[in-house]
C-alpha cells in the first residue's frame, strides 16, 4: 500500500523525471524507433517496439533523476531551474538517487527480453547516462557525452532486432551525436550567463561568439550523414525528402538563435522535435 507521504511526493518525482515535459523523450525516441524500423526492416517486432518505446522513456527519466542529484546545488542559481523539487526542497538527493537506481533497475528489466548483444551494450549506455550530469564539472564538452547517450539507442535496437551492428549504423550513430551536440548547445546558450558566474562547463561557454556559426556546422555535418546513411540502407525518395525538410527546420533553428536571446534559443531547442519526428517518418515512409 502506497504511503500518504509518498502519494504526496508523487507531482514532484513527476516533475523530477519530466514527464511534464516531454520534448527529451521525443529527441531520444524518433532516432532509436527510426533504427528500429530499419533494424527490422518494415514494422519491428512487436515485443520490440513495446520495450524501445518503454525503454525511451524510462530511462530519459532516470537521466533527469541523475542530472538533478548531480545539480542540486547549483539548480537554486539558475532561472530556468529554480523550481526543480530538489532546488525547492520537495525532494531529497537521496530520493533522486533512489529514482534513478529504481528506474535504470526497470530498464534493464525491459533489456533483459532482448538478447546477450544488447545486454552487453545496456551496460555502456547506463554508464553515460549516469557520468553526463557530472561532466558539466570536468570539460567543456558535456554535450559530446550526452550525444553518446542519446545515441546508443540507435546501436542497441539493431543489436537487438539483427544481433549485429551493420557498418552504416555507425553513421546514424555519428549523426545523432552531432545533431545532440547542436541542440542541446542551443539549451546550453539559455544558461550561459548563469553557468559563467557558477562555473558550469557546456559547449555554449566554449564555442563562446562562435556558437551560432558552430551549431550551422554541425547541423551540416549532421544532414550529410543522415544523407550518406540513405544511400547506405538504400532508402527511397521520401526519406531524402525528409533530410531535405530537416535541413530547412535548421536553417530555420539559425534565425531563431541569431541574436543568442535566452527565449528564441530555447524555442529552437524544443523544435528540434520536428525534425526527430521529419526523419522517423522519411524513414517509416522511405
């Protein structure tokens, strides 16, 4: 029986896995199902769909848990975090540390159905996940590792759809990385200011003025991999289209970053769904 206490807290461990605010469950979702899809060919297995789709929001949970343990005592200096329940005191750090053990627990319960290869992989990829938050202490390149978490995913539904990782996999991989990196640098420049006075490290602090300039690099690099990965699978039209529609989703992401206001650049940011969402569908279409 669920004690009163706990029922309590239930709207704040809510709030500290983010389920009131999805966009991270759909930046890491549309790539993972997108592999999926191509893994399997057509329509996945059904089993595997459920603990993909399951696993995603799972385990971006248990990443806002660790993220949340690793800043509480830096989210009380931040505008835009202030009201996170470990900042408010709602919750404790040990609460938070408890959800993301009890959460990466019920994710690896969901990999446990897959096979020996992608039990392997789930190792790697609860590793990241856990060391990201406390990257932002140690480099300026927090977002690199954040890219790799979000990104294995990709490597994990074909291992276990096909039990191998195909070469051209690894472009998708490269990808997903490069396209994290430009939008959660784009989140980044919402908190710079803040993050200058407190020392907190992102990719924002490092690309300095030449952020908007980096991020269009990237983005580029990111559509000819997505390209190259097309011919690689031999996808048909619709999902170059789809690259095609990305591309222009990201050139729309530059006017809204150009004068590095805190709001357009957060606008940018949750947009990126859009263009996860263009690309799984030129590749369900494709």
């Amino acid at each position: 029986m669920i004690s009163a206490s706990f029922k309590a807290k239930l709207p704040a461990f809510k709030q500290l896995m983010r389920l009131d605010r999805p966009i991270g469950i759909m930046l890491l979702l549309w790539p993972t199902l997108g592999a999926l899809w191509l893994a399997s060919e057509g329509f996945p297995q059904l089993d595997l769909l459920l603990i993909f789709a399951l696993g995603t929001v799972v385990m971006r949970s248990a990443g806002c848990c660790i993220n949340d343990f690793a800043d509480a005592k830096i989210d009380g200096h931040v505008a835009r975090t202030t009201q996170r329940p470990l900042a408010t005191g709602e919750l404790s750090r040990r609460e938070a540390l408890l959800a993301f053990i009890a959460l990466s627990l019920l994710g690896f319960g969901l990999v446990l159905l897959t096979n020996r290869f992608t039990i392997l992989l789930s190792f790697g990829a609860i590793a990241v996940a856990a060391l990201y938050p406390f990257m932002k202490r140690l480099t300026n390149l927090p977002q690199l590792v954040l890219g790799i978490a979000y990104s294995f995913g990709i490597l994990m539904a074909f291992s276990a759809a096909t039990n191998e990782i195909p070469p051209a996999a690894y472009l998708l991989f490269i990808a997903n990385c490069l396209w994290t990196i430009a939008y959660d640098t784009q989140y980044a420049m919402v908190d710079r200011e803040y993050d200058l006075k407190i020392g907190v490290k992102s990719t924002a602090v490092l690309f300095g003025s030449a952020d908007t300039l980096i991020i269009g690099l990237l983005q580029g690099l990111v559509i000819l991999a997505w390209w190259l990965a097309g011919y690689r699978f031999e996808l048909d039209w619709p999902y170059f289209a789809g690259v095609i529609a990305a591309a222009v989703l990201f050139i729309y992401h530059q006017t809204l970053i150009r004068d590095r206001l805190p709001e357009p650049c957060f606008k940018a940011f949750l947009h990126n769904r859009w263009v996860g969402l263009v690309m799984f569908l030129g590749v369900v279409i494709g």
